[in-house]
C-alpha cells in the first residue's frame, strides 16, 4: 500500500513532467533531422610515400548527410577530406584501394553519410632521364634571318611517373622572332614533347628554363674556307710529318659576320692524336665551329704522314770464323771491323748495335792464307753502307804434332 501511494501521490505533477520531457525531445529530433549537402569537396592524399606519383585525378566526396541545428551554419569549408596512402603499393600497374576520410571542422556538426568512401588510386614509380632541348622559333617574319641558337644547356633532367616520362623525347623551348629584328635573348619555360611531337604533362625539369640567344638580322651568309686539321700530342721521337692530306680539302660555312670572323678564313677540325705515333695516322673527324656558324659539311678524312729522316752511324763489330773445321786452326788479320750503318733515325735509335756480329765463311778454305770478305745481319729498316776493312786475312794451319813419347828406360 506504500508502494502504491508513493506512485500514485502527486500523480499530475508526474505525469506533466514525463508529457514535457517527451515534447522537448521530440522538438530537439525536430530540428536536428539530418540534411544533405548539396555540393562536393576535393580530396587531398595524406602520407604519400617517397618517390612516388599519383596517376591521374581523384574523385570529389558527395551526397554528404550531416545532423546541425539550424542556427549552425554549413558550407563548403566546413568539411575536409583525406585519403590516407601510407598503405598504399607503388606500381605503375596495380591500384591500391584507400579510405577517404571526411571529418567537419565544427564539432556541431555530426556527419552521418558520404559518397565515397573508399577509392582506388595508383602511385607510379619516380623516373628520371636526360633529353635534349631543341629550340622553335615558330614562324619567322619575312625578310629576318635567325642565326643558330645557342643554349646554356643542351640537354636537361625530366622526372615523373615513369609511365609518363618513358614518353618524353625531347624539351622544347619555344621563342619567338620579333618582326623588330631584335636578337634573341632570354629564359624560355621547357615544355616536354612526346614522339609525335604531342605536348606531354605532370613531368618536371631541372632546370625549369634555360637561356637562349640567337642572332636575328639579314646579315647571314656563306662563305667557302679551307679545312685545316687539328693535331694533339707529339709523335715518336725521330719522327716529323710530312704531308697532311683532307678530305675535303674546302668546305662552305654559314652565319653572322661577326660569328663567321671568329673562324679566321679556316675551318678547324677536332683535335686528332697523333701521340707516340711511328707511321701514318689516319682519322675521321667533324669540324670544330665556333658559336653562330654552321655547316652541312659531314664528317672530314685526314691522313697524317710521318716520316723520320736519314742518318748514319758507325760501330766497330767483332768478327768470328763460321764453318771452322775441327782439324785446323784459323788466325783472322783483325779482330773486329768499323761499320757504318744507314736508316731512318729513329730506327737507328731504336737499334742495338751490341748484338751485332761481323762473320768470315772459313769452311772451304785450305791450309794457308786467305782473303775473306766479312758479313752482316740486319733487320728491316737499317742498311749496310760500309765496312772497313770489307775483307780480312784470314790463315789457315795445321795443328802442331804432338810431342814423341820418351823411350822406355
């Protein structure tokens, strides 16, 4: 019965109180129902591993439901979204699938829904390469001449997704003739070029511009100058060249004035080694042109010849019998003989003359004396000019008896 009369008193105050709560919460859901945002948010990538790409364009977050009271106001930079790639693979073939993340800057409003919340992204390797620059100068205004540009560098470093760099062939720098004739020079922004000439993006250069200058006037002409060969180092000692032959031996060169001066009426080749040489040197070499001249010459043949002159040089050689029989004994008039010998000096340099033997043929000589002509070996290259004396005497004799055996005692 206490139990019931505690229930039961103040009953209507009860009852108001649960019927005031009910309506207050129900006026709170009332202006709390979630609503939709009708535009979308980019999504920024977060952690992207090193030396990696992101190929292609992400999707924007949409249909995004959120719970806020009316008075909290809801626009675009009220939400953030994130795709996290710490997980994510880098390949050029295989995507990775990633959460998107969207969060609300104000902590009044409660996100409940978006679209999508997962997508698929695909990291491409880094990849680096050397291009060369090439220059267009567009259309030319009539009457004006360009000269040959020259850059402050002809080649650059391209890096990227490999997918995309591996379709870069070469760095254009784009500039343009002033009708004014005024020479060009100036920082031109690389653009990448593909194969078929197709501008190709999301690729970086290092450096980004490089310099350009090029002469513009009608002062451009040609002219017609001899080739004159270039020689590095020194040849063998002993040796001089000669004669130079080239082929051709003129060739026509094109450009400014003040650049065609610079070549002083001749065109030089790139230098040719003829360092230690001992003989004829052979090369094919291109010209070696100075800034602003040009020529359609291709590549020059040279011929270098060497020689090293004459001389002579006299030795005293020691003279042996040859064929000598065992049965007698040969006395020689001299000893040795003076020879003079005759070659190209740095043969003769390179000769020793301490191996060289004077020989007398004495096999078919008979007892007694004998004039015999001397001989010599020589290698290839050095001649004989004189011997003194050119024959010697040569005596043959018997070997003495042997002494008699004394008589038995």
């Amino acid at each position: 019965m206490r139990v019931l009369r505690f229930i039961f008193r103040n009953w209507p105050l009860k009852i108001g109180a649960v019927l005031l709560a009910v309506i207050l919460y129900g006026a709170m859901v009332f202006l709390q129902t979630s609503q939709q945002w009708p535009g979308t948010i980019a999504i920024d990538t977060v952690n992207q591993p090193a030396n990696s790409y992101l190929i292609g364009t992400l999707p924007e977050v949409g249909n995004i439901r959120y719970i806020a009271s009316p008075d909290v106001p809801v626009s675009q930079s009220s939400f953030r979204a994130t795709a996290d790639l710490t997980s994510a693979r880098v390949s050029d073939s295989e995507p990775s699938l990633v959460r998107v993340q969207l969060v609300a800057d104000d902590p009044r409003i409660q996100i409940i829904d978006y679209q999508p919340q997962q997508i698929s992204v695909t990291l491409d390797p880094t990849f680096h390469k050397q291009v060369n620059v090439q220059v267009d100068t567009g259309a030319v205004p009539s009457g004006l001449e360009p000269g040959t540009p020259v850059l402050s560098q002809s080649s650059v470093d391209v890096s990227g997704a490999s997918s995309i760099v591996s379709r870069v062939v070469y760095a254009e720098a784009l500039v343009r003739i002033d009708a004014s004739g005024l020479d060009v020079n100036e920082d031109v922004d690389l653009v990448a070029r593909d194969a078929s000439d197709a501008i190709v993006t999301h690729v970086e250069f290092n450096p980004r511009t490089v310099n350009v200058q090029i002469q513009v006037g009608s002062q451009t002409r040609t002219e017609t100058v001899p080739v004159k060969p270039i020689t590095t180092g020194d040849q063998a000692a002993g040796y001089y060249i000669t004669s130079v032959d080239v082929t051709p031996p003129v060739v026509a060169v094109r450009g400014q004035a003040d650049a065609l001066a610079l070549l002083n009426g001749q065109a030089n080749t790139k230098a040719i080694s003829i360092a230690g040489a001992t003989g004829d040197v052979t090369a094919s070499v291109n010209l070696d042109l100075p800034a602003g001249v040009t020529s359609d010459a291709g590549q020059i043949a040279v011929v270098i010849h060497l020689q090293s002159p004459q001389s002579t040089r006299s030795v005293s050689v020691g003279v042996v019998p040859t064929g000598a029989l065992p049965d007698r004994i040969y006395t020689l008039s001299a000893p040795s003989v003076t020879v003079t010998l005759g070659g190209a000096t740095a043969a003769l340099n390179a000769f020793d003359t301490s191996t060289l033997v004077g020989n007398v043929a004495v096999g078919d000589l008979d007892v007694g004396p004998h004039s015999a002509a001397v001989t010599l070996y020589l290698p290839a290259g050095i001649k004989l000019v004189a011997i003194t004396p050119a024959q010697i005497v040569v005596t043959v004799s018997n070997p003495p008896s042997p002494a008699p055996l004394p008589s038995p005692t």
